[in-house]
C-alpha cells in the first residue's frame, strides 16, 4: 500500500513537471517573440550614421526604447562591430538592458569608425564588415534567441 | 496472442497524424515554397521525412507493447524505449529537426554579400526532459516491480512467466 502511494505520488510529480516545463517553455516562446515583434516595430529605434568632417570620423549611433509586453522580464543585447576583410575587430561595441514584463527601457549604444577604415571617405565603398548582433533572453537568461547580420564584401577565410 | 484494442487504435491514430498526414502534405505544398525555405537555410522535404520515420517508429513501439502483459519484461523495456524515444521527438522538436544539437538551433543564410544567422537556444528545456524521461524511466521500473509482486500475490504457488 505504501508502495502504491509512493508510484501514485511519483506519478503525479511527473505529471505536474511535464505540465511546469511545457508552461516555461510556451510562455518563454511567446515572450521571446513578442519582444522581438517589439523591437523591431517602427518608431522604437532610432538609427543614425553621421560623418564628423572635421576628423573624416563616422559615428554609428542606435538608440532605443523598446517595450516588453510579454509575461516574463527580458534582457536585450545589441552588439555593432567594424571588421577587417580577415574577420579581425577594428571597432567594436556592445550594450544590454532588462525590460521587466509589461516595462519599457531605454539604451544606447554608439561605435566610432576610424578614417583610415573608409579610405575615400565614403563607407559604401569601405572594405571590410559590418556586425550587427541582437539577441533577446529571458526566463533568467536560461532562454533566448539571437540573430547576427554582417554586411560586406568576400567572405572571412 | 492477445493485442490490446487500444494499443490499434493509438498506433493507427499516430501513424496517420505524424507520418500519413505530414507526407501528404508535403505533396501538397508548391515546390516554389519548398525552394524558398531551402534557400533560408530550412530544409522542409528532410524535416516532414524524419517526422515520418518518427511517427512510424512511434505507431509501432506502442502496438509491440499492445502484444505484451504489464508484468512481463518486454513490455519494461518497450516502455522505457519509448518514453526515451519521446525523449528523442523532444530533442528533435527543440532543434527543428536537428536532435543532435540537443535544442540549440543555428539557421544561417547568405545572400549578395549579406549574411544571416539565427540562433534558438532552448537548451533548458531539453535539460528538463531530460530529468522528466528520467523519472519516467524509475517510475516504470516501479510499476513494473509493482504488478509483478501483485501477481505473485495472487498466484503464489505456480511460476511466472516474465519471458514475454
């Protein structure tokens, strides 16, 4: 009889964890994308490329106020990166901010390219790479989802 | 040899939801989406093959243990083949069709000069069906170990015969 009630209770813990990770896993889902729609919505990033001419220096600058209407708190990451033709780092920067459920947060996040990168002074014509990494995490950082998008030329060997 | 009704019935019920279905369906779909979908990294023909294979390997396991008594030993270990087997279907829905990355999906795309890659990472939860089939696994050893001392119980003094 104890026995019985012991596999009876196991049963049940089994059941009711199944039901937990089903439960985490739809509400992180659904969180993640909902983020993601958000981010990416109009008017909640604000993208600007300016040249300074006194130095011939090009400032990348992407602020943000994305809002989080999920269940769960998200973290947001945005990285930029200017690389070489060779894969290697010539400017890089990062940010990340929490946006409790429900919240809203503000960033942002600037990378300053060098002259000597964009030798005519005109970036279309720059060799090299443009790194854009976003990426989106939440239920305590354990899931997430994250897009990297790099623009330019030949591939890295 | 006795085959429990249900276990038909589910096995049928299965085949046709994860491997008649999806194969149909796959004939259904224009070839132009199915070009698309390549070209963004996704291999749609390879994905509903595999839940195909899944469903058929499914549908059997569960009318093989339809065959067996609750207290025999292969009627065990079909049930922990299958519950690890679910285990499996888990991994392979958390990868998008790649058990093997064992719920961290890479997507990766490249076109003029633009590269793409998309990255899901669902590890936590493979992790916790991992533990889930875990517990499962005692928790069929236990009604197993359950059944048979029922049936001595019962039948104390004729053998049992857990062969089959």
């Amino acid at each position: 009889m104890k026995n019985m009630n012991r596999i009876k209770a196991l049963r049940l813990g089994i059941i009711g964890f199944e039901v937990l990770t089903i439960a985490l896993c739809l509400l992180s889902i659904y969180t993640l994308f909902n983020a993601l729609s958000t981010a990416i919505s109009g008017g909640t990033m604000n993208l600007n490329l300016n040249k300074d001419e006194s130095t011939g220096e090009w400032r990348f600058v992407l602020n943000g106020n994305p809002k989080n209407t999920g269940f769960l708190g998200v973290t947001l990451f945005f990285e930029v990166a200017i690389l070489d033709l060779s894969g290697q780092d010539i400017a890089r920067n990062s940010t990340s901010v929490y946006i409790p459920a429900g919240g809203a947060n503000q960033f942002s996040l600037s990378l300053n390219i060098p002259p000597d990168v964009v030798p005519g002074g005109n970036l279309e014509e720059a060799e090299g790479y443009f790194e854009l990494r976003f990426s989106v995490r939440t239920l305590g950082d354990l899931v997430g989802f994250t897009n990297i998008l790099r623009i330019g030329g030949e591939a890295a060997p | 040899m006795k085959v429990r009704k249900r276990s038909i019935m589910f096995a049928v019920l299965i085949l046709v939801i994860f491997t008649i279905l999806p194969l149909y369906s796959q004939s259904v779909i224009p070839q132009e989406y199915l070009r698309a979908f390549l070209s963004q990294g996704f291999n749609l023909v390879d994905l509903v093959s595999k839940i195909a294979f899944i469903g058929l390997v499914m549908s059997i396991l569960i009318l093989l243990k339809g065959f067996f008594e609750k207290t025999s030993v292969t009627y065990l270990a079909l049930s922990i083949v299958s519950t690890v087997f679910w285990l499996l279907i888990v991994f392979f829905a958390l990868g998008v069709g790649k058990m093997e990355n064992l719920g961290l999906t890479v997507i990766s795309s490249e076109a003029g000069g633009v590269s793409n890659s998309v990255i899901f990472d669902l590890r936590l939860f493979a992790y916790l069906a991992t533990v889930i089939t875990g517990l499962k696994v005692v928790h069929s050893i236990l009604k197993f170990r359950q059944a048979k001392s029922k049936v001595t119980q019962v039948q104390p003094s004729q053998p049992l015969d857990t062969t089959n």
